[in-house]
C-alpha cells in the first residue's frame, strides 16, 4: 500500500486516462496494513449518479491485489489499473468523507501535512 502525489497532464476530471508525474511520498509496512484498512473502511463513501470520472489526481492511496492489478483512489474517484498501467474500469463511488480521507492519509503519511490541506 502506497501513499502518492499524482498529476494528470490533462488537468483533473477531464477524461485522461493514465496518471501524469507520480510522486511516492510513502509505503507502509506490512505491519501497518491491517489497522489502515480497517481505519480506510470507516470512512462514508457516496455513489455517483452521474458517469464516474475515469481520473484521479491529488493525494492519492495505491492499493497493490496479489493479482498485480492495483486500485487508485482519491477523494472524487478511484480507478482500477492492471498491471501494466491500463485502466480496467473506474469505480462509482466518491468518499463523502473528505475531511476524514485527509486526516487518515495524514496519520500514515505527516510528509503530506501541510500541503494536503490546500487541496
């Protein structure tokens, strides 16, 4: 599990479909895992009504499956990728709880402190 900055090229929400720069601002732990899942799936999600955005950008949660494919999700939108950077499909949920999503990603990752709050 990866805590990163992502840019889009494009500008955020207008359709692009792989992230620009990607910075890695953190990994955790395997140890740390368990307690930031269970903390993550706390936080009140909402589903679109409208087409999801197929873009994220921002602060942003990597979550690496077994299978190599990987989910990115920030507070407006989450995508799947597989493992060669392609999109499988974007989600339709949104984490209502924005103020929640950057107190948590602050918690395991204080290098993003002072910046994720400008957001």
């Amino acid at each position: 599990m990866t805590f990163l900055e992502l840019t889009n090229d494009c500008g955020r929400r207008t359709g692009c479909r792989t992230p620009g720069e990607r910075i890695v601002l953190r990994e955790l732990s395997p140890e740390e895992i368990p307690d930031f899942l269970l903390a993550f799936q706390t936080l009140r999600c909402q589903r679109k009504w409208s087409n999801p955005y197929d873009c994220v950008d921002g602060y942003t949660i990597e979550i690496t499956y077994e299978s190599g494919n990987y989910e990115l999700i920030c507070t407006y939108s989450n995508v799947y990728m597989n493992e060669d950077g392609k999109m499988i499909r974007c989600g339709w949920e949104f984490l209502k709880d924005r103020e929640g999503f950057r107190e948590l990603f602050v918690q395991y990752c204080p290098e993003a402190a002072d910046a994720i709050g400008q957001e």
